[in-house]
C-alpha cells in the first residue's frame, strides 16, 4: 500500500508523543489538546484497567493461531472451533447472549457445545470478496469414492471432498473417472530441482494418487527450498501436470489428515507478496484422508511416503491398486451459513441486553486459511491479537454481577466472520441493528495490534467521526494505558479496509485501533505470522486505551 506520508503536528502530552500522519488531507492542522481533571468515571476506568494483563493475551494469541485451526476460513471447521472457544469464554466472563431467543433454526454446522448457542448470530452469503467470488458447497448427490467389491462406504466430508472450482459453472476439477489407482508420489517432476516422480509411473488413463506438499527433511534440504515450500507443492500445480500426462482423474492425500472429518476448503489462501500459484489445467480431482487412501490404493500411504524420505528419492517401483476406483467430484453454487459471535454485558441501568445506549467492540477472528502448497496461515497478529484485546477488554468492563461499569451504556463485543472475505460480518451486524443504530455511539475495532514498536500505535477514524475527537484526545491526554507514541492516520483508502468501516457508512462513529504505520513488513497474510511475533505487551496497552476511550465517551 504505497503512501505518501507527511508528520504535520507532534506534541509532547503527558509523556505521550501524539503525531497526525496524513494521507491526502489538503491543509495543516495543529493539534490542540485540553486535559481536564480526572473525575469518578475516569477513576473507575483507570481501576478497570488492573483487569488487563500480558498473560492473558499471550494466551489467547497462542490458543487462537494453533495450526490446527487451519488458518480460521471462512467457513472452516477451524474457523468453527476458534468461534466456539470465544463463545465459551463470553460465557465465563459472564457476558449474556445477545440472541433472545433459545429456539432459533438449529445451525448448518452443529456446535460441540449447544448451550453456547445463544453467542452465535447465524447469517447467509453467496459470495466473498465483496460478491466476486461464489461460494460452492460440495454436491452431495453428486459426490462418489467407491471401490470395487468394498462393502465398507468411503464417506463424504468424513473420508473424501472435492475441490472448489468443481461447479457447472466452472468445472476445472469436476467430473467422474473410474479406473485403477496409481500411486505417482508427491506428483512432482521438476527439472529445476531434479526430482520426478513420474519417471517411472505411467498415469495415462489411471486415477493419480499424489501427496500433498513435498518431501522435506535431511535427504531434502538441498533439494527443494529446505525449510520453506516451493511451488513443486502447489496442488494447483500437480494437478496441471497430471491433466496434462492423461490421468483420468486424481485423488490429493491430505497428508494432515489421518482420519475424518475432512474439512472442506471453501477458498484457499493467496499469500502476501503474491505467488505465482494459480489454477490452469485440471481434471476430476478429490481430497482424500490418509486412511481412505491406505484402502483405495490397498497398500499403506504412510509407509510409502516414509520409503520416498528414506531414500531420498522417488520410489523407483510402481505401486497400483488390484481394484478399480470410481470418483465424482462435482460442487454447486450455493448460499453459505457463516456466524458471528456476539455477548453483551448490560449495564446495571439498562433494561436487558438489547436496549438502551450499548457501545460495541469488535475484532474478526477469521483469517485466510490454507494455501495450495499447503502452508497455514495462523494469522497471530491477523487477527488474534485483536480478539485477545477485545477479550481483554471484556474482563475490565465486567462486574462480578455480569454488568457493564459504564452505567447506562452497555457493551456488545463482537468477533466478526469474514473480515478477509469483504468485512461480511460486520456488514450482517450492522444491518441486524435496524434502527438500533441510532443508540450505538462509538464503535471500537481491533485488528492487528500486536506488532512493530510495543510503545507506538495508530489510531484511524477522528477525522471521519468528529464526536470521537476531544473524548479520545482528553484520554490520550492523561496517558497511563502503556504507550510512548500514538500516530493518528488519516488515509480514506485505509480507513475502509476493515469492520469498523461498516458502522461508519452506517453513520456510527468508529475508531480503528491498528499496531503500526505503514504495516510492518514481511508479516502481513503470510504464514509467518505466528505467537512469537506478536507483543503481548502492546496487545494490552491498545486493550487498555480503548477500555479508557469507553469509559470517557460513557461519561
């Protein structure tokens, strides 16, 4: 994101330096800052503050970018899980479910735990970012893993999915084959690298069974890129290459996947500087389980995986199934269930969760997923810390009694679905408000907040909501929430990239809390950001500043 960026005002407040960076503003401006007295309300949020620590935020951040979650897509089985998590700690942090309701349509994708039903707020999409690309869900009907003469069934999304792109509408890797197995390695031949696995396996005609990823480990290291991945792993790629040697079909072994269920991947992640992976030539394709490829191929995946790491080199033998296989692989275009996650704590004058004045503070928990080369993108800092500053913000708002400390006002906090996909959350949240807009003013967003100098952070939207600007600048005024420099951005090209930009075009006042000026390189929609990269300390300094900026504007 090239900008031009010019330092117009500095000034020195309260040990905080407090700069405005402006991004296509067309005059100077110089910052005035008047720093009353501190009165009861600003006390309480001062003491609300000893409720914000660093190990409850490295927790989080850990517990949120765990590989396992598989990049948080959405929709994803991880992205599930990791809603199920906050929800559970809503719960334990005694904010109420915002539904009001306890009979509402049972959800698409079950919930572990169905007593935290209440936290989710369910909605419809066709499409992610911002309506370009549909969404296809697999055609159950349509969708077929048998072998012959085997009573046992090979499930869907427990054994076997297909791949997206496999629609009518555009059927790269739809359609139906029924052969033999042949086993073709991790289906990679390369001459740039000196491997190939193809050399002596023909697939001409056969249904190709290939790994995911690519041989790594000590034979490797000087073989591919070591420790990173190279685009020999690209599924996009094999997949191409096979088209193009005749396989009659392919079955990709997901080689994180032992056994079911088999999470079906509605997008994959395109990574930060672009890669040249993309989708060119394919053929009917599904992704399998190990286990269900040890009993199509009728020979241990896992051993011949292990024989090709030994070794060093591509099996020299040709491992074929004894049975023929069938497969159909085909998807439909179709709306897609995603949620939200929603608590509120009411404040001890308000009449219950959803009336009266409410302030909301929000953060997406999505990120991108996995990539086809089988990388996960963890998205720590993108956006876990987030989520784990709105949860700490959460323990300072909460009372024992599960009520806000904000009087009157109470507090919504949100992690929204599907920021990366075109804010489609926040936009599903907005529009859920109606005209309970009106009574909402000031929304926090938190999103990526843990990298670069663990004492400086930006702020976005006092230009754009004029009502948050004194309120903001007397709290920056009396400092004490963990921060030496505070850049106030002013960039409209920015400023709409992330969920707080659904409120303000909803006219809701928003802040967009944000770790650092220009983003902090190397990092952003990779898969290297992970938990060692994120500062628990600036997680809670930003937590704390926003819980501070609640409170004045309550008052």
């Amino acid at each position: 994101m090239p900008l031009a960026l010019l330092v117009v005002a500095g000034a020195v407040i309260s040990g905080v330096t407090l700069l405005r960076i402006l991004g296509g503003v067309g005059r100077d401006r110089v910052l005035t800052v008047n720093v009353p007295g501190m009165g009861d309300a600003e006390a309480a949020g001062v003491a609300a503050l000893d409720a914000i620590d660093e190990a409850y935020v490295e927790r989080w951040v850990a517990e949120l970018s765990k590989e396992e979650l598989g990049g948080r897509d959405t929709p994803s089985r991880g992205l599930d899980l990791a809603q199920e998590r906050v929800a559970a700690e809503f719960r334990r942090l005694g904010l109420v479910p915002a539904a009001t309701a306890t009979g509402e349509t049972p959800l698409d994708r079950p919930l572990g735990d169905p007593s935290l039903r209440g936290y989710f707020a369910p909605f419809r999409s066709k499409a992610a970012f911002f309506g370009r690309v549909p969404y296809e869900a697999p055609k159950r009907a349509a969708c077929v893993l048998e072998l012959d003469g085997d009573a046992t069934p090979f499930d869907l999304h427990t054994d076997f999915v297909p791949l997206t792109r496999s629609c009518r509408e555009d059927p790269i890797f739809a359609g139906e084959a029924y052969a033999e197995v042949v086993f073709a390695g991790f289906g990679i031949d390369s001459d740039r690298y000196r491997y190939d696995d193809f050399a002596g396996v023909d697939v001409e005609g056969k249904i190709a069974m290939v790994l995911s990823g690519e041989p790594q480990g000590d034979p490797f290291a000087d073989v591919f890129l070591g420790a990173d991945v190279s685009a020999e792993a690209c599924v996009w790629n094999k997949l191409d290459a096979l088209s193009s040697k005749g396989a009659a079909g392919a079955l990709v072994v997901d080689m994180s996947a032992m056994d079911g269920p088999l999470g079906y991947h509605w997008t994959r992640a395109y990574w930060n500087p672009p890669t040249m992976d993309r989708v060119r030539g394919g053929l009917p394709t599904l992704r399998v389980t190990v286990s269900a490829a040890s009993r199509l191929l009728g020979v241990s995946v896992e051993a011949l995986r292990q024989e090709i790491l030994d070794a060093g080199a591509p099996l020299e033998r040709t491992v074929q199934s004894t049975k023929k296989v069938e497969l159909s692989a085909w998807t439909k275009l179709a709306d897609v269930e995603l949620r939200n996650v929603v608590g509120v704590l009411p404040g001890p004058e308000s009449e219950g969760p959803n009336e009266g004045a409410f302030i909301v503070v929000g953060a997406h928990l999505d990120h991108i997923g996995v990539g086809p080369r089988g990388r996960v993108g963890r998205g720590a800092d993108d956006n876990a810390s987030g989520v784990a500053a709105m949860l700490s913000m959460a323990r300072a708002f909460a009372t024992e009694d599960g009520r806000s400390r904000l009087g009157a006002t109470s507090v919504v906090f949100c992690a929204f679905t599907g920021e990366e996909d075109g804010r489609i959350g926040s936009a599903a949240y907005v529009e859920s408000l109606g005209s309970r807009g009106a009574d909402c003013p000031l929304m926090i967003n938190l999103d990526m907040v843990g990298a670069g100098d663990p004492r400086s952070a930006v702020v976005l939207g006092l230009t754009e909501s004029p009502s948050l600007f004194e309120p903001f600048h007397r709290v920056v005024g009396r400092g004490g929430f963990g921060l030496d420099r505070l850049q106030e951005v002013t960039s409209k090209s920015f400023f709409l990239r992330s969920d707080h930009y659904s409120f303000y075009e909803a006219g809701i006042p928003a802040l967009f809390l944000f770790e650092a000026w220009p983003h902090v390189e190397g990092v952003y929609h990779t898969w290297r950001d992970v938990a060692a990269g994120v500062s628990a300390e600036k997680v809670a300094s930003i937590a704390r500043l926003g819980t501070l900026v609640a409170f004045e504007l309550a008052r």
